[in-house]
C-alpha cells in the first residue's frame, strides 16, 4: 500500500477542574470546518497554547485536514473523568479517531485514538479472532483460515502492507478490497490452511504497539511470534510466509529469523521505502521540492530527523514520528536481505501495479538463485485485474466485490504444494 502516516500529537497534562461544555467542541468543529487554526489556538488553555504556539497549531490543522479531511461525527466519550470531558472526533478517511479534552472551557488535551470500530468493518463481520498471539504490549489478533482435509496442511501466514491495513486487506472506508479475506477462502478451496492478522496499531490489535514509538522491529517480533507459533502446531506440515508490499520486507526478515519452509513476496519492493516513496513523489513535486525531498531522504538515510520545514506539497507524512519510522525501516534493504535465504523463494509482481513496478520483483529474484519469477500480467497493487490506466487502477482499491487477479491463486497453490 501507499504510505498512510499516522499523526501522532502529544497530549498535556490535564489540569484539574470541573463543570465543562459542549460549546468548545462546537467551536472547534466551526473553525475546524472553516480552516481557521487561530481561532482554534484561542481554545487552547494556557499550557496547549505554550505547547504548541500558533504556527503549530497551522501545522497541526494542515496535517489533520491532508490526513484524515472533515469532521464527519462528534461522540461525548462514556469514559467519566472528574476532570475533564472527553470528546471523540470521527473523519472522512476513518484512520484514526481524535480525543479531545476540555476543561474549563478550553482545550486542555488532545489524543490520536484506535478509531472506533463500526459493525460494517470487515475485520468485525467477516474475520474471528481465532488465532492470535501475545506481544510485549498486547495481543495481536488473527484468522485461522482452514481447509476441509483433515490431514496435515500446509500453511501460508499473511502480511498485510503499509498504513492502517487490516487482516483483510481493507482501511475502512480509505481501502476496500477484502484481498486477503479472499485468498484464504481460495487457499482453503485448494487445500492449504492460512492466517492473517491486523498489525499492531490496527482493528483488533490496536492495543499491540506504542503508537508513540512505532518501530519496524515491532512488526517483524509480531510475524515471527506467529511463525514459531504455527511451527509448534501439529495440524500443518510446513509453514510459508507471504508478506504484501511493506509486508514483503517484514515477512522476508521474520523468515530470516524463524526458519519458515518458504516465503513469498508479494508486491514487495526491491530496495527501501525511502527511495521508493522518493520515486512515488518525483512526478508530482515541483523540481525544487523533490529537490527538498532528497534533502530529506539523505537525512534519514543518516539516521537523523529532518528538522527543516518542509513544502506544504508533503502534507503531513513527514513528521518527526513519521521520520523516525522510517529511518527504522532503512535497517533492512530487500535485496541485501532476500539473497540471505536459503529457502524457496516466489517473487510476484503485477504488470500494472502502479504503486511498486514489477522491475523490482525482476530485481528482488536476480538476487536469490532460489527465487522463482512471476510477474502477472495486469495485476495491481491490491491484486485485482486492473488496467495501467490510473484512474481506472485505483478504481480497485474500493470495489471490495472485484476477485482477484484469476492467474494469483494458481501460481500460489503450485509453488506451495511443491515445495519439499
């Protein structure tokens, strides 16, 4: 998947009082709605406003705005507080929820929350939790998906991209695809058992990672706690791991670590995040703040945050916490990692994925004698038969109905059901 940066905003100590209103939650929906952030900084309380000054609350809104658009929906919290009221704020792309705290009349705090699960999620209607494991901050929660033959099988363990992506492939209302619920039904159909899971931070595993701290090791840990899990699980004969675009780095590390039977990249790219996002920007910055995104890359490729400010084209994806994150991520370069396997290996690209080009399955397979090449043709991203056409193209990613790509599960249940 694209890139979806989470905002993460600090919250302030709450002060404590009593007897607060609804009319400053009004307001800030008003000239949130209206695009005035400096008269939302004058419902900051006095510590809110030290905190974050009026040029960042500016960034704050700009952020808030590109990432998740309007307010869509208010909620009073049920959560009771005897010292301050809680407010939680639904947006047009259902990410994240924010909590907002007032005392006093005034804003006195202000949280990124899990966004609120509806009964129309697919990771709630579709996927049981039946199959889960314990991290050191929670439980990361998965679907055991399972074949009629009552005979040993093997297993393909799924993991799913970047952003808020869940088990089944979808981010609410921002993508809708149900690509991994439909792999495991037709893996099932052709007698191989799976699991998928929502990472840490999402769905049902939201309370598995520290949302303040996010590090790519978080969810390499959490894959190969299902790998050793699935190991000792007498009902499958072996063990393939299937990661999906950032999940391909994540599956392809974690199987370097706990010793799968095989692994399978999926739409993975062939070097690291940072240049491809560079190669995603290059044909819609202006040259001078590509020339600024370069700046950027080097930085992080030194392990150090990007304090400049940055054009208003970037959005909000390049935060300090965004940063951060992927400078984690620059630890693990594809190609240098996939030639250490000593496992089968299937590289599969799609000829119209216009997110991660098949040249870089080309690139990841030159790199493994082991690996086997399939680029399918007008397969995308979120593999589905799709034209190169843009428009058309990302029409997938919200047409949860489309099948998937007739060539995938084929070429899937082959290379598994041959591997010794």
């Amino acid at each position: 998947m694209k890139k979806v940066f989470l905002l993460l905003f600090c919250c302030l100590t709450i002060s404590s009082s009593f007897g607060q209103t609804n009319k400053t939650i009004t307001s800030f929906s008003k000239f949130y709605k209206a695009n005035q952030p400096d008269s939302i900084f004058n419902l900051f309380s006095s510590q809110m406003k030290t905190a974050i000054k009026p040029e960042g609350t500016v960034q704050f809104i700009s952020q808030l705005k590109t990432q998740l658009g309007e307010i869509v929906a208010i909620n009073e919290s049920k959560a009771k507080s005897a010292d301050a009221l809680e407010f939680r704020l639904s947006f047009e792309k259902p990410l994240v929820d924010m909590a907002i705290y007032i005392s006093k009349d005034s804003i006195v705090g202000m949280f990124q929350r899990p966004r609120e699960p509806k009964k129309s999620d697919s990771v709630d209607t579709n996927s049981s939790d039946n199959y889960n494991v314990d991290n050191p901050i929670g439980t990361v929660y998965g679907t055991l998906t399972l074949p009629k033959d009552k005979n040993k099988v093997p297993i393909v363990l799924m993991i799913g991209g970047s952003g808020p992506t869940d088990r089944n492939m979808n981010q609410g209302q921002a993508l809708s695809t149900n690509s991994f619920a439909m792999l495991a039904k037709d893996l099932a159909e052709n007698g191989i058992a799976s699991v998928r899971y929502d990472k840490g931070g999402v769905g049902k595993s939201s309370k598995a990672i520290n949302p303040e701290n996010i590090n790519l090791d978080d969810y390499i840990n959490d894959a190969s706690l299902f790998i050793n899990k699935l190991s000792a699980d007498n009902r499958f004969s072996k063990i393939i791991v299937l990661g999906h675009s950032e999940g391909a780095l994540i599956g392809l590390v974690a199987s370097l670590r706990a010793k799968p039977a095989a692994y399978i990249s999926l739409c993975g790219f062939d070097s690291n995040m940072v240049d491809l996002m560079g190669q995603q920007l290059k044909p819609v910055l202006s040259s001078q703040d590509f020339t600024v995104y370069t700046e950027l890359a080097e930085s992080m490729k030194a392990g150090k945050v990007f304090k400049r400010d940055l054009p208003a084209s970037f959005g909000g994806d390049f935060t300090a916490t965004n940063q951060s994150f992927l400078i984690s991520m620059l630890k693990y370069d594809a190609s240098t990692e996939i030639a250490k396997l000593k496992i089968p290996i299937l590289v599969i690209g799609g000829s119209t994925d216009i997110q991660v080009p098949a040249s870089a399955a080309v690139n990841l397979a030159k790199m493994n004698k082991k690996a086997t090449l399939k680029i399918i043709p007008e397969m995308n991203h979120v593999l589905k038969k799709a034209a190169s056409d843009r428009a058309a193209n990302v029409a997938t990613y919200n047409n949860p109905a489309l099948p998937l790509h007739p060539d995938l599960v084929p070429i899937l249940k082959n290379f598994i059901l041959t591997i010794k």
